[in-house]
C-alpha cells in the first residue's frame, strides 16, 4: 500500500487509545503461559508483533481467549507447556523469537521457530550461545539465523552471563531459560536495558558501585497468574512527541503512556532540543504511565550519551527526523545495534533523511545530521524497508514537506502501530494533514 502524506497545516487533539505497548505486552503473554492458571490481560495490542506471541503459546498448549478489551490465557503453567504445533511462527518479531527461545529451551521441547524474512536474517547466535552454554540443543540455520530448531535435552544448568550487547532480549532470554535450570542464573548488564522483564517477575536485581546491573533467576521463582494492563506505547508515542514539536501550533495530547525510565529517554532528549512536554495524570502501578502533553517548540541539537542508546533504540529514526530541524550539529554514535533491527536502521534512517533533501554523514555505529530550524523537506516517495518505524518515521517526515509525499509499503505500521494513519487523520487540522 502507498500512503499519500500532505503537509500538515497544524495538529491537535488527544489519542486516547495509543497502541498497547508491545516489549511489556509480549512479556505479560509470556509470563501468563508460564504461570499456571488463568491470567487476563486488559488492552492486549492488535498490534501484529504481540498477535504472534500469543499464537506461539497456543502452539505450546495455552488456550486463550480473545475479547474485545481483554485476553484470557488458560496454561498449565511452566512444567506443563507442550507443543501442539510443530513450527511456531514468529511472524516479524525478534523479541517473539528471542524470549520464546529461553522458554522453549528451558522447557526442553521440541519445535522450531520461524519468521518471515527479515527475521529470519536477523542474529540469532546473540540467544543461542548462552541457551548453549545452559545446555540447550539447538540448531540454526546458516549463520545463526532462523529457523531455530529446539530438541530435548537432560535439563539446564545456571550460568553466570554478562551481556555482550545492551539487549533486553537477550538478557530476558537468559533469564526465562534460567527459570528452568538448576541453581542460580545471573546475567550482568554494563548498559541497562529495558527492564519490564525484571520488574514484571518481580527478579532480584543488585546494582553494583560500578555501575553494573546483575539480574537472577531460577526455578524458585514463582510465577503467578496475573491480572494486568498494558499501557500505551512510548515508542508510539515518539511519533506524535515528535510531530507536535515540529509542526506549526500543535498541541497533542497522548493518554496513559508508559514511561518506564528504561525506555522513556526519548522525553529526555526531545526537551534537551527544546521541545515543550509536561506530564498529568502520572500513575505507578507495575509499569509508571502519564497523560503526555506536546506543543510546538523551536528545536536545538543535540547528541545523544552512550548510555541513552539502548533507552532510545527503537526511537532513534524519529529522533533523527526531529534532529533535521534542530540547529545545529546533531551526533547519533554507539548505536550498531540498529543495523541489527527489522532492517538496517542506520542505512534506512540515513537514506530516510537524504530522500528529504537533510544534511547527513553516515559512520557504522550511527550518523552526525546538521540541522536547520527553517528546514523544509522536500515532497518525495519514501522507501520503507517493510519497517514500521522507518514508515512512521518517514510519515512525520513528511508532514512538514511543502506538498504531499508518499510512503511505499505503508501496511508495515500494523507490526506495532495499526491506527498509526487514522491517528493522523485525527490529529490533522479540519481533517487535513
Ligand atoms: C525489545 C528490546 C529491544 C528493542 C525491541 C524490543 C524488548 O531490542 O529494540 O524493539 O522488548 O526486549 P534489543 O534487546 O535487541 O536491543
């Protein structure tokens, strides 16, 4: 699908029904599957991502019913999981693919994991050298790529992991399988990561003098059913943080956002630029939330620390469009990682920003962007890689071009953000964008 995006001649309102966030979504699934019982999950997402998650525990024996405004997952709970369905399609979603792996593994089942093919090109070793060292049996295919295929094994054993790279999936991974295996499982992080899989479990977490994080796990961890609700999507809603800081007199308003300080740098940075976001409504339940205001605000560069990266890895695309209209010289360094992601974030991003006529030097780990406050993007046909950030990212792009530009393959925005173009169409002044 080709979606046409006009200059937007202002935006306001309030998005009420964020998309559900997906990284606490798929692990309150997960979670549910190893707890035996009945659990229910309020604002569950339609989001595609999280929709294979749920597939993938039927496969392994959950039954679970879909509501309109919640889901029920009915499990055995973790000794009790058994595969009905031989492959278990991932779809597009790495933490699907790498969570389930330290379920699967520590379950000791047999099945393969599948997805489509930017997963299936996606670094899978990054899981299994550590499933590995537990004693796992698992094979790839090719260089650590999916399929995976799972066989049985005479059960793990606790290993003390560091993180090679600041991954939430990863360290998540090792821990699910370490809730499986004899003794106990650390994994150390030098960078935090995402921490819903930690605060959801309720794992002991040490913070040393250093500054390292060390997480456990093991069999005595009880995992109980649960009655949860997800909150709206930061990531999401960087979209619209973004948005409403560049176009012309909006004011948006974005309903019950989480705002885990693992995963909430975008805030941070954007006001650092100069942007103007006030907080109402903060809640703290298991995962903090607020009612998150923006208002259009002339943007000043900036870079990012290295220690933002990960709080701001999947925002980093739009963080970047926003830099375009930022004075100044803007350095995005450290963040590989991107080039790990649905598609090779840097290349994407990069490409993004030059299809609009902004000044970018691309570096391996990241890019250094001059910015302009008076920079208008030119009108252009945006290529996506199927990536729905880069599509969002490219939406946002475009709202402040001169004339309309189109999104290829703009479907990909279902992987995380399905109402993504109504919400626009909502937001636009006079219901024109
Ligand atoms: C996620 C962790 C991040 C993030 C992804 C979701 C999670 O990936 O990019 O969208 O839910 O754990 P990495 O752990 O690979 O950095």
């Amino acid at each position: 699908m080709i979606q046409k995006v006009d200059p937007a001649k202002g935006l306001k309102g309030v998005i009420t029904d964020l998309p559900a966030d997906k990284s606490i979504a798929h692990r309150a699934a997960m979670f549910a599957a190893l707890a035996e019982g009945e659990s229910v999950i309020y604002n569950y997402p339609d989001s595609a991502d999280p929709q294979s998650t749920i597939a993938c525990l039927e496969g392994l024996g959950c039954r679970i019913e879909r509501h309109p405004d919640h889901i029920k997952i009915f499990s055995k709970g973790r000794n009790g999981l058994k595969v009905t369905q031989k492959q278990l399609d991932c779809g597009n979603s790495g933490t699907t693919m790498r969570l389930l792996s330290g379920i699967v593994a520590g379950a000791g089942l047999e099945v393969s994991l599948t997805g489509d093919a930017s997963l299936s090109a996606r670094p899978m070793n990054r899981v299994l050298d550590p499933l590995r060292m537990m004693g796992a049996s698992c094979e790839s295919s090719g260089e650590g790529r999916a399929p995976i295929r799972f066989k049985a094994h005479d059960g793990l054993k606790a290993i003390d992991y560091t993180l090679p790279v600041a991954s939430a999936q990863v360290k998540s991974c090792v821990l699910l399988a370490g809730l499986f295996a004899g003794g106990e499982t650390t994994v150390t992080e030098t960078m935090p990561s995402r921490d819903h899989t930690e605060r959801m479990l309720g794992l002991p977490v040490e913070r040393k003098a250093d500054g390292r994080i060390v997480i456990s796990s093991s069999r005595s961890v009880d995992v109980k059913p649960a009655r949860f609700r997800v909150p709206g999507d930061i990531s999401g809603a960087a979209f619209w943080l973004v948005a409403g800081s560049l176009v012309g007199n909006a004011v948006i308003t974005l309903n019950n956002t989480g705002l885990n300080p693992t995963r909430s740098a975008v805030t941070g940075i954007l006001k650092r630029m100069g942007a103007s976001i006030t907080l109402e409504n903060m809640q703290s339940e298991s995962e903090p939330t607020a009612d998150i205001t923006v208002r259009q605000a002339r943007l000043k560069a900036t870079s990012l620390r290295p220690e933002e990266i990960p709080n701001a890895i999947d925002e980093i695309p739009v963080l970047a469009v926003a830099m375009c209209f930022a004075g100044g010289v803007s350095e995005i360094r450290n963040a590989g990682e991107l080039r790990a992601k649905e598609t090779d974030r840097i290349r994407a991003t990069v490409s993004l920003l030059r299809s609009a006529g902004a000044e970018v030097k691309e570096f391996e780990d990241g890019f250094e962007i001059t910015g302009n406050n008076e920079f208008r993007p030119k009108s252009t046909v945006y290529d996506t890689w199927h990536d729905h950030r880069i599509a969002m990212a490219a939406s946002v792009m475009a709202l402040m071009a001169d004339a309309p530009s189109e999104i290829l393959e703009a479907e990909c925005v279902k992987v995380s953000y399905p109402a993504f173009f109504d919400h626009l169409d909502k937001l636009c002044v006079n219901g024109e964008s």
